[in-house]
C-alpha cells in the first residue's frame, strides 16, 4: 500500500547517499572549478567538501535522537493501515553517517590533491541530449 510505500522511498534515497557521492553520480556542477587555477580549484573543492561534510554530520546527530526515540516508542502511522516508521527513521540517520563517512574520504583525497599539486577532480558527463 501507499503507507509501505514512503518507508521503502527513505531506504532507497538515504541508504544510497553514500554509494552516489563516491561514485560521482550525484548532480554536480563544475563550471567554477573548471575555470580556475588548480590549486584554487581544490581549496574551493576542500572548503565545500569540508561544511558539506560538517552540514551532514550535524543532520547525522539530528535524526539519531529521533530514531533512538521511534525505535523505543514503537512509533507508528496510521492510515488505511498501522505501519511502523521507526524503520524509517533508523534509516535516515544511518544513510546520512553513509554520506559523512564518503564526504570525509572526499576532504582526503582533496587536501591530498592540494599537497601534491594534482589538478581538481572534474568528472565528464555524457550529455544525454
């Protein structure tokens, strides 16, 4: 049903944050990097990479409290039917842990790009039209 079918759209979207940011199959955009010198390309990609990262940690630590609380009230919804969403709501926070994790190997390989004077990662899209 309809109910059953918002849970599994949050296991699909937030258990694949992570497998999309290090696969680079997330929306991006690389007109300002493409246009700099390289070592400001990868301080900017640094900069962005490192409040992403702090932005998601913190919504990690945000959603943890109320999955620990749904999974201990035995929260529910009702509808046409009574369905669970404490499943849910432990997916959501870890899913986001999933994409701090990727983000951080992310800030890695930047700041290792920075030490070593590589150029920034630009990722070639085919254009589908």
């Amino acid at each position: 049903t309809f109910e059953y079918g918002e849970i599994a759209l949050t296991g699909v979207v937030f258990l694949a944050l992570m497998s999309a940011e290090l696969t680079n199959t997330h929306v991006r955009s690389p007109v300002l990097i493409e246009r700099v010198p390289a070592l400001v390309g990868n301080v900017l990609q640094l900069i962005a990479l490192v409040v992403g990262t702090v932005f998601i940690a913190w919504m990690t630590y945000l959603t943890f409290g109320g999955a620990i609380h749904a999974i201990v009230t035995g929260e529910f919804r009702h509808g046409v039917i009574f369905v669970s969403t404490w499943p849910a709501k432990t997916i959501i926070p870890i899913g986001l842990a999933g994409l701090t994790i990727a983000l951080l190997i992310k800030v890695v390989r930047t700041a290792r790009r920075i030490i070593t004077k590589e150029p920034p990662e630009i990722i070639e899209y085919d254009n589908p039209l």
